[in-house]
C-alpha cells in the first residue's frame, strides 16, 4: 500500500473544502473517514473542524446513508450475514442505533433466510457427494460469513 506523503505546502481552507469534497463524492464515507482524510491532508485545529462541519451540513456524508449502501452491498454482493456487517459497521464507528435501526430497515427476513437457504444448498454441492460432513462444513461456513448459527442450524 502506498502512503501518502503530507503536502510540501499546506494547504488553503478553500484546497481543503474541494479535496474533502471530491473525496465524499466518490462514494458514502463516514464522519471517521472524513476526519482521517483532513488529517491526512495535513488539516487540523479549527480549520479542519469548519470543514467538517461544512461537509456534514451539506451533505457530503451521511453515516445512516453510509450504513444502508453497506448493509445492501455486503449481503447481496459479497453474501455476509448480520453478525459479520453489525460488526464491521461497528469498526467503522457507526453509532449502535444507526445500526440497528439500518438492519433492521434493508434487511427483509424471509429474503434473508432464502439467501441463507442458497448459500447453505450451494456450498452442500461443493462438497463430494459422499461426504458425510457436507452439512457440518456448509453450516461452518456460512457462520463465517457472518450468518446467526441458531438460523443455519435451522436451516440445515
């Protein structure tokens, strides 16, 4: 990974603001990541705050938006279950409510136990079909991809 070297000379407010600006368009971004990126940027102090403040009332980042695009990317793209993203929204410094309530929202539970479903029959395949642990690792499985154990049990 390349690290990026501080400016050589700092930088305006206004050279600042466009960066920032710039950087929350390319996709959601959370609070965290914006301050990581002015600080990166070499901005700090009242300056870096203004900036901040400007962004979140403009609507550059949102952390609830920032939450329902994971939650729908990483369940139907990378087919995590909610354990696994409650947790890695948590890493990302989401509050627990925005959380909660998110899942809650984007989440359909009969969509959710069909894909569960899915996944279960399709790692069963994978497996030799005289595998008597077929069962036993499609469930290991999906409970690394962050699925309840109690739903995969129930499920198998």
């Amino acid at each position: 990974m390349l690290r990026r070297r501080p400016p050589l000379t700092p930088l305006t407010p206004d050279e600042a603001l466009r960066k920032l600006e710039t950087f929350c368009a390319y996709r959601d971004r959370t609070g965290a990541e914006v301050r990581a990126r002015l600080a990166e940027l070499g901005v700090g102090g009242e300056t870096a705050e203004e900036i901040f403040g400007l962004l979140r009332d403009e609507g550059f980042f949102d952390e609830t938006r920032f939450a329902r695009a994971y939650v729908r990317g990483k369940l139907n793209s990378n087919h995590w279950g909610r354990v696994r993203i409650r947790i890695e929204l948590k890493r990302k410094g989401i509050d627990p409510d925005t959380i909660r309530q998110v899942m809650a929202e984007e989440i359909d539970e009969t969509e959710y136990t069909a894909l569960a479903q899915r996944l279960i029959e399709k790692k069963r395949l994978s497996y030799q079909a005289d595998d008597p642990l077929a069962a036993q690792k499609a469930a290991a499985s999906l409970i690394r991809a962050g699925f309840e154990p109690e739903l995969v049990f129930r499920l198998i």
